[in-house]
C-alpha cells in the first residue's frame, strides 16, 4: 500500500522509515465507518500527535468513495506497526480534567 499519493496535500506526518531509508510495515489500526466524525476525526487525532495513518477502501468500497463521497463498506486505518500501541493507546484514553486551564479560560 502506497500513501503517497492520499497523503498529498493533506497535513499528515510522513510515514518513518527504517535504516534503509524503506517505508515501514503498515498495521491495521481499526475498521470504522467513513464518516467525518469517525475516520476523518481518528486521522485528525493522530496527526495532531505526531502519528501518521492512511485509509484504506477494501472491495468496492473506493468506488462509493469516488461516487457518493463516502463508502458504504467503511474504511480501514493503518499507522505504522511501531506507532500502533501509541495509536491504540489514544484511540482508548479518557478525557482528562485540567483545573489551570478552565480557570485561564475564565
């Protein structure tokens, strides 16, 4: 799988590589529905944390991408393989409280 060419344009971090100056090994982050609010949001949240990811359209999900601007079969993240338990870790954290910043907004 190349991202090379979805990557383009879009503020994504570039994929690492490995000694050999070689792309490393995608890993299978989550099947979701493509959906701003699901896959859009998921490769918006690991950018932000330095986490590049792609999405891929198995079967004939691509074409409903291209047709009606979704797919009906969903979308299938992959990070690279040493980023995945990171990925994995932020896709499952709880929100957390921070006191200093409500009272700075205030």
């Amino acid at each position: 799988m190349d991202i090379t060419h979805w990557a383009r344009g879009r503020d994504v971090p570039a994929w690492p590589t490995d000694e050999r100056g070689e792309k490393l090994p995608a890993k299978l982050l989550r099947h979701t529905f493509d959906s701003p609010a699901d896959a859009d949001m998921i490769v918006s949240l690991l950018s932000a944390y330095g986490i590049p990811s792609f999405p891929y359209y198995e079967g004939e999900g691509g074409a409903g991408k291209i047709i009606s601007g979704f797919s009906g079969y969903g979308v299938s993240l992959y990070v690279p393989e040493t980023m995945y338990d990171d990925a994995a870790a932020l896709l499952t954290a709880e929100p957390v409280d921070d006191e200093n910043n409500e009272e700075e907004s205030r």
